[in-house]
C-alpha cells in the first residue's frame, strides 16, 4: 500500500511541476507580448516624418528645418 501512495505522490507533484511550468509559460508570453506594444508605441512615434499642419501635436521633428532656422539666427 506505500507503494500506492507514493507512486500517487509523486503523480501530484509532476502535476504541480507542470502547472507552474505552465503558469510561467503564460506569465512570460504576457511580458514580452508588453514590450512588444511599448516597443512599438515608441518606434511609431520616432517613425512620424510627415505632418501636415506643422502644430506639433503629432511628434513629428524635422531636425534639418531646426538647423536651418538655427543657422538662420546665428
């Protein structure tokens, strides 16, 4: 009967092993999912070269034109 119990034993904690693996598993896919979102939130906003109506609302950073301007006043 100690056998019976112990092979059970060892069956549950195979079985915690790999809900934790899984747990882990999940947990790992959900960081790098955030990354990959923050990580493309910023190289979208660094991408923006085109704004229309030049209120800077956009993000959008023509450093040529700051130059330009710079050069201008100096």
């Amino acid at each position: 009967m100690k056998k019976y119990v112990r092979m059970r034993t060892i069956k549950i904690d195979v079985n915690l092993l790999l809900s934790g693996m899984i747990q882990q598993l999940i947990i790992a896919l959900v960081f790098v999912g955030a990354l990959t979102y923050l990580g493309r939130l910023i190289w979208r906003a660094f991408q923006s070269k085109s704004c229309a109506s030049g209120c800077g609302k956009c993000g959008a950073l023509d450093v040529d034109a700051i130059e330009k301007q710079i050069r201008l006043k100096g």
